[in-house]
C-alpha cells in the first residue's frame, strides 16, 4: 500500500488528535505484519509494545538492530519483553565481512577517533540493518518524541520515509513528554530498562552511552565526546529535506 500526498496530509491532521492507540490499530489494520517497531527498547518503545500487544498481539512486529556492542541491561529488557507478551522479536545484525573490514585498520573503538569514524560505525552496525529490516516492510513506528531534540520539534505523527522507498513511518507518541511516557510505564507496569534509573534517559551502544549530569540535555549521554550537532546516527535521516529527526 502506499499513500498519495494528498492521502497522507489528510491522514496527518487527522492523526494529530488520535491516541496513539488509534493509530496503533490504524496501522496494525492496514498493514498487519508488514509494518513493526523499530525498538532499542528505551522507554518510548516498551510504551509502544504494550499499546501494540493490548491491540492485537499476534499481529504485533518488533525489530531490532543488534550492533553487537549493547548493554547487558538492554538484553535483559528484551526478554523481559518478550516474557511478559509472548511476542518474537527479530533481530537484525550487521555484515559481519562490514564489521571486519572496519575494525581491522581502524580498530574496535575507532568511534572516538573522529566523527567520520563514528558515524561509519553506525552506519555499519545500524543504519544497514536497519535498511534491510525496512525492506521487508510496507511501514514501520518509532518512538519519536518531538521534545526530545530540536531536530525532531516538527516531527509529525505520519510520514512518508523517502530514504526507504517512500514507505509509511508512523510517530504515534510524537506529541508526548517524557513525564507522560512514564506515567505510561508506571501506571501499566511496563518492564523497561534497568539503565533509566541510573540516569541515562537515552540509551544506545554501550561504548557510546553515558549517564547525563543534573541540568543537562536529556540525549547528552550520546556520543558526549562529539560536538551537539553531529549527534546522530543516521537511522531518521530525511535525504528530501537533507536532515535528521
């Protein structure tokens, strides 16, 4: 299925005063499995899941990018996930002759030695995968919140995902906060990962994460060592607009 402008204008104001609920069942309806979430597991995820498997869980698809060089936690919330609504998910790894072929002159932690570095690396142990998981797929849903960075302040709850074929990319949660993502998690007893409590808000690659500061930017614990705007890696990249969400 894909929409024509003009559908998905109409879908975006519409949406813009649905539940994410609604536009959870809006999309499980229309594509079934052939659209899935996108999932680190963070706290906007584990949200998601459970707004997806309370729709319908046999139709519920959860992917995610395993770059080999996760937090233990991180596993821990995956089959913690798993457990609770009886539901796969699909991990994606990256090229092994890509890793190897990096790694080799550059070295195992070559993401601190540039920022070209850095965004090879996740373009190898993300941005790939993800474009083969992407492939397969008709639409998929992050959990995109548009007070999380300025590059996201205009994200809207349905898009067209032009670096992936023009396929659907739905922002449920994209008008939340993170006060009200966990409330979500409180009030439904969502499992989540370990790491929120010892003050990392956004989580990714264990060598590329941190806990942030009192007073400091949310996303500040990402590649901390890196000027603010380059810190991003490439998965929400708009190549119509030639910048990141």
């Amino acid at each position: 299925m894909r929409l024509t402008a003009v559908q998905l204008e109409k879908l975006a104001d519409e949406f813009e005063t649905k539940s994410p609920q609604e536009i959870l069942k809006w999309a499980i309806d229309t594509f079934g499995t052939k659209i899935g979430l996108a999932s680190s597991f963070g706290a906007e995820d584990v949200v998601i899941i459970d707004m997806m498997a309370g729709i319908d869980k046999s139709r519920t698809k959860v992917f995610t990018l395993e770059t080999g060089r996760l937090n233990q936690e991180t596993y821990d919330v995956i089959d913690a996930i798993r457990a609770r609504y009886e539901i796969p998910i699909e991990a994606y790894f990256p090229d092994q002759k890509e890793v190897e072929d990096m790694i080799r002159p550059k070295g195992m932690n070559l993401m601190y030695e540039s920022v070209e570095n850095r965004k090879l690396c996740c373009e190898i142990r993300k941005v790939h995968p993800l474009n083969r998981a992407l492939a397969t797929l008709d639409g998929w849903i992050t959990g995109l919140r548009r007070d999380q960075v300025v590059t996201r302040s205009t994200t809207r709850k349905i898009e067209l995902d032009a670096a992936h074929g023009g396929i659907i990319k739905l922002n449920p949660i994209a008008d939340w906060s993170s006060d009200r993502v966990w409330d979500y998690i409180k009030e439904n007893n969502v499992p989540y990962n370990a790491l929120h409590d010892k003050g990392l808000p956004s989580i990714g690659c264990e060598p590329c994460t941190r806990a942030v500061q009192p007073g400091e930017d949310p996303r500040a614990g990402r590649w901390w060592w890196e000027n603010a705007a380059t810190k991003e890696c490439g998965l929400h990249f708009d190549p119509t607009k030639k910048k990141h969400q």
